[in-house]
C-alpha cells in the first residue's frame, strides 16, 4: 500500500524525496515493511490468488509476451511464481520503497521504477494484468480514486483484468475505544491487526481518510502501560513499536465502503468476482477482479 500523488512522472529517482514529510513516512514504512504482517501485507493466501488468476489468464489468452504492471512495489506479489510469458512492471512514488522492498530487477522479466499512478507511464491498451494490493487505500475519495480508476482503465487491453485488493470500511463503523477493548482483552490476535481496524475506527468520513499520524495521537494517549499491554495481549514489543513509522506521518489512507469501492469502480470496469480471505479481518480485504467497461469515462 504505497502512496500517490499527481505530480510524479515515470522517472527512476526522486531527487529530495525523502526530505519531504510524505517521503520520510514512506522511507520509515520501507525500513519495516519486510517485518509486516497481513492485512496490511498480503498473505500466502492472496499471493496464491494472484498468481492462479494470472495464470488462468493466460490459459485464455496464450501470447509470446503477457506485459503486467504492479501497482507499488509489493515483493511478495513481484516475486511469486509468474507465467513465464509475463513481464512485470511495479511502479510506485516512493523511492525509498523501490530502493529497499522491490526485490530486484531481472531482465526481460522485472524492473521497477518511480511514477504517478494517475497517470500511468504506459502506452494506452498495452497492459495483461494491472494488480493493486492496497493501492485505491492510499488515494482520496471520490475524485483521485476516480482518476486512479480511469488511469487504470486506459493502460489495459480491451481483454485485460484488474485485480484489486482493497481494504473496505464495516458498513457499521466501530469505535476506536471498542477496538482498544478488544485488544485488552486478548481478541486480536496481532499489532498489525489492531492497527488495520483503528485506522478505520478513526476515520471521520471517507471524504475525508484517516491521517496516520492522528492514529499515533490516540494511541500514545490511550495506550496501558507496557508490562500489562504485553501480558493482556501477547503482542511483541517489536510489534508494537512499528506504531512509530505513524510518528508525525503525512499519509493520509482512505477507507471506503465495498459499495463506495464499487461506485467508483463500476465507472470504468465490469467486475469478474469478488473473494474474501479467510485470515483475521479478511471480510474487509475484499479481492476484486474487473475488466475494463469499454463504455466508461
């Protein structure tokens, strides 16, 4: 889940990136990332799904070459077993993420670069497969989701799929002292997921996303003392501490309903299916498989 903004253009550096207040969050978010847990990062079962749905493309479309683009630079998804006929393109703002998540360009096979997702630096109708893990989550609602929507759109073949992994909002919102309840309790079962459900807990309105650094606020005002944190939890400490990348962060993440992810969606695509992890909070990670509307926007 990486952000975007719209004035980056394909470029393989961001000079002063990591000055800037985005830049930093991203350049903490890729010292840990390789320590994350789902949701926040896919799981084994997801990476399965994109890789089956890949190859059950090709099986309907058998061509010398398949070109693939990724969304961020998730090397779980990068990595994993590709058709042979695939190239893979991640494209992602950060440059600190592509520096120290991407696991390495391959020739002919894989190479990553900088660049906007709005507007997406390839050719229209030349792309296979487009997959997002997290992606719309890092855009504003409605309108940058919608330019993402339709950035997306036009890079894909006529016969291309989207395949998307999103984070959806409960259509009844929880609230942030309930999770923290619930946590104290010993009912979620890790860090990672207690952070997932209050992002969304504290976001006031999808208009407006939650920013990561109101997370941090709440917490180091809430959060128990650590020994009894520790016993009524099981978390790690290490865990815990990730909480720091929040710190004074300038991202802003979006957590829409499925029915909102839908509306946006619907303008440009046609959706295939929808699935649902089984992991802890998978009723909200839906994963959507679309193609293009060739009526939309």
């Amino acid at each position: 889940m990486t952000e975007a903004t719209p004035a980056v253009a394909a470029t393989k550096a961001a000079p002063g990136e990591t000055t800037t207040p985005a830049g930093r969050y991203w350049g903490r978010v890729a010292a840990v990332y390789a320590e994350m847990r789902p949701p926040l990062r896919p799981s084994a079962e997801d990476i399965r799904f994109f890789g089956q749905t890949a190859a059950a493309y090709v099986l309907r479309h058998p061509l010398e070459t398949n070109q693939a683009l990724l969304l961020g630079v998730t090397p779980d998804i990068a990595a994993m077993p590709w058709p042979p006929s695939f190239s893979l393109l991640g494209i992602d703002q950060s440059s600190e993420m592509v520096k120290s998540v991407w696991p390495g360009d391959v020739p002919g096979e894989r190479w990553a670069v900088n660049g906007n997702w709005l507007s997406l630096p390839k050719r229209p109708s030349s792309c296979d497969i487009v997959i997002g893990d997290g992606s719309m989550n890092c855009l504003r609602y409605p309108d940058d989701q919608r330019y993402f929507a339709r950035s997306v759109r036009n890079v894909l073949k006529p016969d291309g799929i989207f395949i998307l992994r999103c984070f959806t909002q409960s259509e009844q919102q929880e609230l942030p002292d309930r999770v923290l309840e619930e946590a104290m309790r010993g009912e979620i079962p890790t860090f990672t997921q207690f952070r997932f459900r209050l992002l969304m807990a504290m976001q006031p309105s999808t208009g407006e996303g939650i920013a990561v650094s109101a997370v941090y606020r709440f917490w180091i005002s809430h959060r128990p003392e650590e020994s009894l944190l520790l016993s009524r939890t099981g978390w790690p400490k290490s865990d815990i501490d990730h909480i720091e990348v929040y710190r004074d962060g300038a991202a802003v993440h979006v957590f829409p309903t499925l029915a909102e992810c839908r509306a946006t969606l619907s303008e440009f695509f046609d959706e295939i299916s929808v699935s649902f992890p089984s992991y802890y909070a998978g009723d909200r990670c839906p994963r959507l498989v679309l193609r293009p509307r060739r009526s939309g926007g």
